[in-house]
C-alpha cells in the first residue's frame, strides 16, 4: 500500500482506492479490474454478478429495520482514461499507477490518476464493506468502458438492476448535483497514405506543440485551452504556403474525450528556408504564449533536429489533410438558451495520426439538444467528406433529461443541508454520464450524480481534492439516514 494513503480518511475508501490503483483497467481492456470486483463482492458475502460484458453488480441486504427502505444503486465506471506525459515510462496494460499526495490533493506521478472514476468504485465498495452503516436495499453497479462510448452502461439489460433509486459517482465537483446531462457522438475520418520523394536539398526538423493543460473534452471544452492539434497544423498550414514544408509524419493528441495536449510532426524544408521558418516557429511561439496567457500558459513550441527520411507526403495529400485540419471546428459550437452559461453543443478534435498507412482523424460531439448534436456531427463530417475521406459515425448516446420532481434529489440535498449548512448546487453537465442510458431500460429510475472535486482529468494533470472524499462519504451516511 502506498504509505501516504495510510493517514487518508475516509480509510476505508482511500484503501480501496489503493488497490484499484494496482489494477490495469484502460478501457475495453477492464478484464483483470472485472474480475478483482467480483472476487471482492464474494470475499465480502454479498451476492455477485457478472453479466456478458464484464459489468459487476454486487448486492447488500437492508440492516435489520430497514428493509422497507427504498432500494438505492451506488454506480460508478471501472475504466479509467490512460494518458501520459511523452516523457513517462509506462505501461497502462501491466503497471500500477504511482500515487503521491501534494497538500489538499492527491495526484499521479505524469500519468493520469484514474480517480475518474476509481473513486466512485471506492466509495461504493467503502459502502458496501461498512458495518456500521444504516441503509436499505443497496446494489454497487460498475460499468465497463464508460469512457470510450459508455458500451457497458449501453448493455446492462433490464431486469439486471432492482433498486428505484441511482446515485451515479461520477462527477467533479463537490456541492454540486447533477441532473442531467449531454449526449454524444463521435466522428473518425480515414483517408489513405501516399508518399513522394523528399527533394535532395532538405533539412529535417522535430515541431512540437506541447505544455498545455488539455482536459476533459466536455467539462473544460469552454475553458479556452488550447488545442495542440489545431496549433500544430496552423503553423504546419502557413509553413506549407510561406516556406514550402513538407510533412513526412503527424501525430498530435490522443483520446477522442481529451483535449489534444501535445502534438509533434517531422517535417522536410529546403536549406534556404531554414533560418526563416525558425524565426517564424520562434515568432509563433510567442504568439502561442500571448493568446493563451491565462488558460493555458505553458503552451511552447519547440523545434529540434530529426534524423533525415526519403519519403514525404504526397503534396495534393498533404494540402488536404492541412486544410481539413484548419476548418473542422473544434470547441464550443452553442451555449443553452434555458441554463445560463451551460454549453449546449461542442465538438473536440481529439487526435490526428498516420497509423498503418492512413492519415486518422478522431472527434467527438456533444449536445444536450439531439437536433444540434445531429447538426455539429455533420459539419465536422463534412470536413472530412471534403477531402475524399472514408468517415464514419458512432452510435452515440443519448442526453439525460432532467427529473425536477426528483425525491433522490430531495433528499440528497436535504442531507447536504444537515451536514454542511448550506444549499448545494443542482445542475445538468455538459459532459456524457451513463445515467442516460440507464433511463432508456429503467425510465422509471430517478438518478442524480455527484462526487468529490477533481481537476484535469482525462490529462496527467489529474488530481483528486482530498477533503472532499470525506464530504461525499459524510453526505451518504446522511442520505442513507434520511432515505425513507
């Protein structure tokens, strides 16, 4: 165990959290995190299931008096986002991620920490594990791959689940209850390799966009962060037409729910452009740093030499894979009309790359109006569609609509009173929850979502406010009091 955590309380879930900590759980690959969940369900002589995907439902019986109670379902996801710093050896699929606490929070040593949503999964099994604790019929449900398409949630059949109650752990902000929520699709467009001769007379360099915070492609899309993806090709976009650049190979962003942090492209000049095209990535730099002083001022480029390559992309290619990347939109395309300052419609270009002989492009759009969330997938697709690229379109999932007769809500906000003195925050969140997907199979199910504060998810910036696990935990013990 890692020994800082010893002292966190509440013990019980920062043990857990611990050893979830030691588990490889990357999305689509929960396989060992699935099994470790059912093994701790019977260790603990709960009833457990496991359905065809890999979701686990472990059940606790009522404590003596409370059986009439209305039956609650804790749920959290088991995968967690695998982003690092370039710099970072690691091995999502084998190594245990290095914890370290810095003052009022807990972080991860240049990885992501996996808080999102490992501490949900704790507190659930902290419930789960007490003796002490009064409380009805509760079932702990922890979904596979929330994170790439929510297809765990999407596949929990009805029947699986018999509590009328859905406290979802998922959220990032302490105080605040979430009520529902956008919807979401993804736009990936392909389009095929070609390649040319680099000319003789060529110098070849390393162009970096990197430094910045990026972050979770729903919550901080209205931040105004930079995007390494979009920064890179504007400079790659100008080099082209000014210095006559060519791109030998592009890989910038990652995950289609983060925010691009870091971007590199290895790129051919003539020698007689060289000093130029320096002076010009030394002035973009500086510009870079000015537009982006207060959201995202760690922002740098940085230009190094690269070892020289034969092959560069063909030119008409090259101009359109450029050109694509300059008009996709990227960021927030409408802000709500009903909920003051909540993003309607975004979309994210997460990553471009050159993978096994194609140039990808990855996206994801978000809307919590489903006409608009149709309308921004087609313009990003038509973007692509442009070029002659092969797009395609995920399922998607759909928005969760807001209960405002909601008795969980009641009653979790009458508990947050009694505990804190003060009213809490209800809300809908711009960022997708299973919760609604849940309510397509369960439309009778009245959910809310909250949990303690974290920042930067979905980057190696991630951490965890400390104090706040407390005060989630404090606020189920009350709730789970009150429920009647």
């Amino acid at each position: 165990m890692n020994e800082e955590m010893l002292n966190l309380k509440p013990a019980k879930v920062f043990y857990y959290f611990n050893e979830i900590t030691k588990i490889p759980r990357p999305s689509k690959r929960e396989e060992k995190m699935s099994l470790w969940l059912e093994e701790t369900g019977k260790r603990l002589g709960l009833p457990t299931k496991r359905d065809k995907v890999g979701n686990v439902l472990i059940s606790k019986p009522a404590t003596p008096g409370k059986e009439n109670v209305t039956p609650v379902v804790l749920q959290a996801h088991m995968d967690m986002v695998c982003e690092k710093n370039n710099d970072k050896v690691f091995d999502f699929d084998k190594d245990a991620i290095e914890t370290y606490i810095d003052g009022e929070w807990l972080k991860a040593k240049g990885t992501t920490l996996g808080a999102d949503d490992g501490i949900g999964v704790a507190l659930a099994l902290a419930v789960l594990d007490d003796k002490e604790l009064q409380h009805g019929p509760i079932e702990a449900l922890f979904t596979i791959d929330e994170e790439t398409g929510l297809t765990g949630a999407a596949a929990v059949e009805a029947g699986f689940m018999q509590g009328k109650m859905l406290l979802n752990l998922d959220s990032e902000d302490e105080g605040q209850f979430f009520i529902g929520c956008a919807g979401g699709q993804d736009t990936v467009a392909k389009v095929p390799t070609d390649y040319e001769p680099v000319d003789a007379d060529c110098e070849f360099f390393k162009i970096e966009v990197k430094g910045l915070q990026g972050g979770h492609s729903g919550d901080d899309i209205n931040k105004g962060r930079g995007n390494a993806v979009k920064l890179l090709a504007r400079i790659l976009w100008n080099s082209y037409s000014d210095h006559n650049l060519r791109v030998a190979d592009l890989n910038a962003g990652n995950l289609r729910n983060a925010i691009a942090r870091e971007g590199y492209a290895i790129v051919a000049l003539p020698k007689e452009e060289v000093d130029g095209w320096k002076a010009y990535v030394a002035q973009m730099d500086k510009t870079y740093k000015e537009e982006f002083h207060t959201t995202d001022p760690g922002v740098m480029v940085t230009v190094e030499p690269a070892p020289a390559v034969k092959e560069v992309l063909e030119e008409t290619l090259q101009i359109d894979v450029l050109n694509a990347l300059m008009v996709c939109p990227h960021g927030v395309a409408a802000m709500s009309q009903d909920i003051p300052g909540f993003v309607e419609t975004s979309t994210n270009l997460a990553s471009v790359k050159i993978v096994d002989g194609e140039v990808v492009f990855t996206t994801s759009q978000r809307s919590s109006v489903e006409s608009k969330k149709r309308a921004i997938v087609d313009k990003v697709s038509t973007a692509f569609w442009m070029i002659g690229a092969d797009v395609e379109n995920s399922d998607g999932y759909p928005g969760w609509n807001p209960n405002p007769n909601s008795e969980a809500v009641r009653v979790l906000t009458e508990a947050y009173r009694n505990v804190f003195h003060k009213d809490p925050q209800v809300l809908a969140i711009h960022a997708g929850l299973e919760c609604g997907l849940f309510s397509e199979k369960y439309p009778d199910m009245d959910m809310v979502s909250f949990g303690p504060t974290l920042r930067g998810v979905h980057s190696p910036d991630e951490k965890l406010e400390i104090a706040t696990v407390q005060m989630c935990w404090d606020l189920m013990v009350e709730f789970f009091r009150l429920l009647k």
